[in-house]
C-alpha cells in the first residue's frame, strides 16, 4: 500500500486542521492505521490508532478528546481530525499502515507539516 497524506499548514493555537491520508490498493480496508508525529529535535511518537472496521480506537494522552481518527474504507482514506490544537501539536504528520497480523507499521506516507503558532 502507498500512502500519500495532505492537510497540514499554519493554524493559531486554539484553531482546528483536518489531515487526510489516502492510500492506494485494494488491500486498504484490511489495514490497521495510524497517525504519528515528530517534532523538531524530538523522536516520532504515537498519536492515534485505528482498527481495519474501526472497532477500536487508541489515542495518545496528550491528544485525547481533542483528536479524532474516522477512516472512509470505500474512499481508501483516513484522517485526523484537530481541535483545540496547541503550540506542543507542532510537528511533521505521517500516516502509517500496518497489515493483518503485522506488530510493525510496516508502511508510511511521506509526512505534512503542522505548525501551530500566533
């Protein structure tokens, strides 16, 4: 699977962004997804999950009830959907796929930049 994520730019803190990754295959309504960041001078952390059907749901700490991840598995997207975002949001977006009864996301799109600054 390919994966190609958009959506990111400048927002004032307090503001929303929505971040859409859309992938290529026919295999993407089996996959496991996820959304992770990196800001500068910092490692790539975990910000959001979602199971292939959407059952389950796993938010980091720092994000919960101000971040949500809907998937469209007939459009083949998934997206992160920011509120109430902060200056500690700042950071490179990427979308990530992991395959039925992989442990790893073993793919991952190429990033966005999310700034959020006065």
């Amino acid at each position: 699977v390919q994966l190609q994520a958009s959506g990111g730019g400048l927002v004032q803190p307090g503001g929303s962004l929505r971040l859409s990754c859309a992938a290529s295959g026919r295999a993407f309504k089996h996959y496991r997804m996820g959304w992770f960041r990196q800001a500068p001078g910092k490692e790539r952390e975990f910000v959001a999950h979602i199971t292939d059907n959407g059952g389950y749901i796993l938010y980091a700490d720092s994000v919960k009830g101000r971040f949500t991840i809907p998937r469209d598995n007939t459009e083949k997207t998934v997206s992160l959907q920011m509120n109430n975002l902060k200056p500690e949001d700042t950071g490179v977006y990427y979308c990530a796929a992991r395959r039925p009864f992989s442990n790893d996301y073993g793919y991952w799109g190429q990033g966005t930049l999310v700034t959020v600054s006065s």
